[in-house]
C-alpha cells in the first residue's frame, strides 16, 4: 500500500507525482515541507501536504509542536513532529528550518524592481520624448497642464511615432533612453543569474542562453543533477524511511533512469 501512495495515488485528492511536485515547491522555496499521513491497519494509505507558510514550529511544555493554521481560516491545529511527515532544507536541531527565500531577498527585490521599471518605461514611453523648453518662465499651473496635454497626446506606447505639433515659442529636445542606455538589460540579466545561483539551477533552464553551448549545456545538467536534484531526492528519501517505514529491512529510493524521463518514480526494496 506504501508503494501505491509514494508511486501512483498519494490521495483521493492527488496522484504521486502532484503530491511530490508541490512538496519540493515548498521544499526549495520555503526550506520545508509537511503533509499529514493517514494510516489504515498500521499502513499509510494516504498523505496530504501542508502549505509550509502556514506551518509554525512551538515549543511547549510537552515539547516541540507544529502549530497549522488552517487555509482561509482563523483554526489551528496542533502535530508532534513525528505525527507529520517532513523533509527539511536545513536544520538546526531537526524541527526548525532556514528558509531559502530569506537568503534571496534582496536579489529576488532587485529582479521585481527591475521588472517593475521595465513595465513604467515601456508603458510610459513616448517617442518623441524629451524636454520642452520656453523662453519665457511658467507658472507650476501652466507647466503642469502642458506636461499632462503632452502626455495625453504622446504617451504611452499606443502614441509611439505621433507627430508632435508645438507654436513658436517652444522648443522640443529629444532625450535618449534606450534600455541599453539605461543598462536595464545588463541588470535583469545579473538578476536572473543571482536568483539561479541560490538555487543551484544552470542558467539555460530558465532560457538565459547567453554563452551556452551543447558541450557546457550538458555537463551542466549533469552538475544539475548531481549536485541540486540528488540532495534533494536524498532528504525526501531518508524522511520516508524514518516517518513511513517501520520495516528497518526496507528502503526507499528515487529512480532518475534515463529511461524515465520527466518521472519520479520511487522503489520500495
């Protein structure tokens, strides 16, 4: 029954491979992930993951708890440690965890900056774009109905390539504010780079190709494999033998086979 539950079905709810997709999720982006277990007859017949942000660790007087708040909904609910089953990132003393997002922060900050300026460039571009100038001073009211007119008119991308019509007494001069110009490219690319090195991932799975070649693409996914997926695969193994296997004859181990490509497939042995 194990087998069919770790395999195929983890529950009514999820196929394994859903079960263990949004369990590593959880895993590399919050450094933790939980799932309840329910046992029938001494075996486990089915398994249900927690949203690990709604999970908090408490110290008691009985000892340690998992405090979990209940999705949409003010209800806690209260797990020993051995009552969940667990793989954890990093851990100080085994119930704890250190969350991979907190290291991130400030690069994952600087890509949503960056994304963010992008947006408000592009939307507010308008070609032309510069200053205007006069030769006579404006008052704030009079500079600011002009400035919001040449928006209205100029603005925006959908206004991109308008003729600009200005009387005599105004002079336009354009400004250049290319993307390269502004290293806005450069900096996106540093952040896509800073973000993947958190998590161990070579760049060409996130479609950043600069400088790849088929030779380095492979050994990359060979390093990727070797040094990212198989710590991974191990911890969620040796929680399953700790929290789901009372057989100490028995074992658990993912298969990454070639010959099973996109799988996640697990032995019982």
């Amino acid at each position: 029954p194990l087998g069919t539950v770790l395999d195929e079905q983890a529950s009514e709810l999820q196929t394994a491979f859903e079960f263990w997709e949004t369990m590593f999720a959880y895993y590399s982006l919050y450094g933790a992930a939980f799932a309840t277990v329910r046992w029938e007859g001494g075996t486990v017949a089915a398994m249900y993951p927690l949203a690990t942000p709604y999970v908090t660790p408490r110290r008691t007087t009985a000892g340690w708890v998992y405090e979990v708040r209940e999705y949409g909904s003010a209800a806690v609910t209260r797990h020993a440690p051995e009552d969940l089953f667990r793989v954890l990132w990093r851990s100080p003393d085994g119930v704890n965890w250190l969350k991979p997002l907190d290291y991130a922060s400030n690069s994952i900050k600087g890509a949503m900056n960056a994304e963010r300026y992008a947006s408000r460039f592009l939307g507010n571009s308008a070609i032309p774009s510069g200053i205007i100038e006069t030769p006579m001073p404006m008052t704030e009211l009079a500079a600011d109905q002009l400035r919001k007119s040449w928006s209205a008119i100029h603005g925006g991308a959908e206004n991109a390539g308008r003729t600009a019509v200005l009387d005599k007494c105004k002079t336009y001069k354009p400004l250049s504010h290319s993307l390269r110009e502004s290293q806005l490219d450069e900096a996106r690319k540093r952040n896509v780079l800073d973000i993947c090195r958190f998590w161990g991932v070579p760049p060409y799975m996130v479609a950043e190709l600069d400088n790849m070649k088929y030779n380095n693409v492979e050994h990359q996914g060979i390093d990727f494999h070797g040094t990212t997926v198989s710590p991974m695969a191990l911890a969620a193994q040796q929680a399953i033998k700790r929290d789901l296997i009372a057989d100490p004859n028995l074992y658990v181990e993912f298969d990454t086979d070639e010959a099973h490509p996109g799988t996640q497939r697990l032995f019982l042995s």
